[in-house]
C-alpha cells in the first residue's frame, strides 16, 4: 500500500524539523571533544602524553595508548576517573567532565 500524499507530506516536515536537531547533537558531540582535550591539557599533561607528538612523561600511557587498549572500556575509564587510585591523584572531576574526557580519549581511536 502507498502512503497518501498527507503521510508523506508529514514525513517530510518531521525530516526537515529534525535535521537542526540530529546537526546539533553533532556539533555538541564535537564541543565535548574539545573540552575533554582542554580538561586532559589543564590537568593531566604533567604525567601523559595527551596529544600525539606532544611531549611527555614516562610516569604514565600516552592518551592514545590508553585509547585503544583493548581492555580499556567506556565504563572502565569512567569509574578510573570518578574513583582514580594512586599513583594518579583525585581531580574530583564532575560526570560532565569524565564524559568529555572519554569522548577525547574515543577521539583517539585508531582505525
């Protein structure tokens, strides 16, 4: 059976009224990125290597390597940055912050 020109008709509009919506998902999504590597410069950069090819220090994983460690999880990276252990030392950093420091981190992702 074909949708009658008023299903379609709604069809469209619906696409139309949700692409800002999908777009600034997007944009939010690329935010997080970028504050995730503000927060990771501020203050982790005293013991990881937070950007490829920056300087760093022996006393910790680059970023990258954290990023694509297998074992590593979203949720396993979350709970190490809401609950850290020695020798790391306990930012307190609020949820917003662990999720945009994972998102900088996914960022990191090898293909």
């Amino acid at each position: 059976m074909c949708p009658s020109r008023t299903a379609k008709w709604t069809i469209a509009v619906l696409l139309v009224t949700m692409l800002p919506v999908m777009a600034a998902g997007r944009a939010a999504a690329a935010e997080d990125v970028d504050r995730g590597l503000a927060l990771a410069r501020q203050w982790c950069v005293s013991c990881h290597q937070v950007e490829p090819g920056s300087a760093a220090s022996d006393a910790a994983p680059p970023f990258a390597t954290i990023a694509n460690d297998p074992a590593v999880t979203e949720g396993g990276l979350r709970a190490w940055l809401s609950d850290p252990h020695p020798p790391m030392p306990n930012f307190n950093l609020s949820r917003g912050e662990i999720d945009d420091i994972v998102a900088y981190l996914n960022s990191l992702l090898w293909d």
